[in-house]
C-alpha cells in the first residue's frame, strides 16, 4: 500500500463512520501530506527551472540573431535592447513588445566592444548550467550568465587569462578571480634544488627524485632518493591557463 492508498483508506473509514479523526490519524495524516509536499517541491522547482532557463536561453539568442542583423545594416552593434536610439526595439530589429525582462524577472543586460557583443542576465541557483550550455562562448560568475558574439563572419576568440606562481607541498593554487575551476587547466613543473644529499651507502644511487601531483589546485611535491628512506618537501612552479 502506497500513501495516497493509506491517506484514502483513513478518509474512507471517516466516512463511513460516525465518529471523528482519532489524534494517531489526524497524526498519520499530516505526516503523509508532509512526505508528499517534500517530494513534490523539489521536481516541481526543478521544472520550473528547466522551462525558465530554456526560454531564457531562446530569448538571449534571439536577441543575438537581432543584434547580428543590426551589426549587418549598420556597421556597430546596438547601444541597448529598448533605449533609444541606437537600441534593437526602436530600429525595427525586436518587436516592440519584446520584454527586456527574462523568464526569471531579470534584466538583460548588453555591451559591446569594436568586434564583441555579450549580453548577460541573472538566475537563480540551479539554473545557470541550463542557461549557459545552450548559448555560444557563455561564461557563468555567481547567478550572472553571460554569452557573447562576434561580427558576422567574423571568428571569436575568448580571452586568455595567464597566471604563474610558485607553491608548496600540500598548498592550494589560488583560483583568479572571475573564473571558475572548469574554465582553468594547470600544469606543474618541479623545482632542481636539491634537498639532501643520497650518499650511495647501502647499495643506493645517488640519484634524487622529484615527484610532483595535483588534485583540484590542491599540490603535492617532494623529494627521495633511491633508497627512500624519507620524504622531504619541496616547491614547484605552476602556471594556469584560464579562459572565460
């Protein structure tokens, strides 16, 4: 037997009898209504969710496909969504119901350089992934999505971000700002200092070793010999290469 069975079965029984709800079934009662609600709220958030954020997307696009053809006419990209003069709505190239407000009741937001166009919007958690991964060279900061274009015909190249450093056994890389860890990918190189010195005793080399590791920024380096007969720590350098 199921809740909604059980919760039947109780109501039923009240019916057909004369008497009240006991206190154990009025208690049984709020506890399958409460199991229900707890399932029942989260796929329904997560619905609304998936609708808001699928015609947030469609609605970023188009406006895209309208700067563009803006882009084309002109020869410079549109200063605004609705503001006139120089905005999509008043040129003809959105309709002039278009909302500048998005499913989730947030602004678009536009600007543009000589050969870029971005527009972004805030979103509520959980919901940036879905907007983000159906729109070109998108990039998510917090709730702010945001997605840009080039010129017609023209090829994008999304900006690179450099950093280096040096770190510790055991240290964490620092994530540069504005990025996240999905858009950065790091490399590590060991230091040449040598940290003690392997004798040969014993029927070891004299060689050292130098092993490096990272997991999620996370550093592990240090120094053995042959023998192995203990770990010191070392540093390495690192350099990252992030791209929004």
């Amino acid at each position: 037997m199921n809740t909604l069975e059980g919760l039947h079965m109780i109501l039923s029984t009240h019916t057909k009898s004369s008497k009240g709800f006991s206190l154990l079934e009025l208690t049984f009662v709020m506890i399958i209504i409460t199991v229900l609600l707890t399932c029942a709220v989260p796929s329904m958030t997560m619905a609304y969710l998936e609708k808001a954020g699928g015609k947030t997307a469609l609605e970023i696009q188009n406006i895209q496909d309208a700067a563009r053809s803006f882009y084309l006419q002109k020869g410079y990209w549109p200063s605004s969504i609705n503001t006139a003069p120089g905005d999509l709505e008043s040129n003809g190239f959105l309709p002039s119901t278009w909302s500048p407000s998005s499913p989730f009741n947030n602004n678009y937001a536009t600007s543009s350089t000589s050969s870029l166009f971005i527009i972004s919007t805030n979103v509520p958690n959980g919901a940036q992934n879905m907007v983000a991964s159906k729109l070109p060279l998108s990039n998510i900061s917090g709730n702010t999505v945001s997605s840009t274009i080039g010129v017609p015909g023209g090829i994008v190249t999304p900006p690179v971000h450099v950093v280096t450093g040096t770190i510790g056994d055991g240290g964490t890389i620092p994530l540069p700002a504005g990025y996240t860890d999905a858009q950065c990918q790091w490399f590590i190189a060991g230091s040449t200092d040598e940290t003690y010195d392997s004798s040969g005793h014993g029927g070891c080399e004299n060689d050292q070793y130098i092993e490096t590791h990272i997991t999620t920024r996370t550093v592990s380096t240090y120094t053995h010999g042959d023998c192995r007969r203990g770990y010191v720590s070392n540093t390495v350098n690192y350099l990252g290469v992030c791209m929004s």
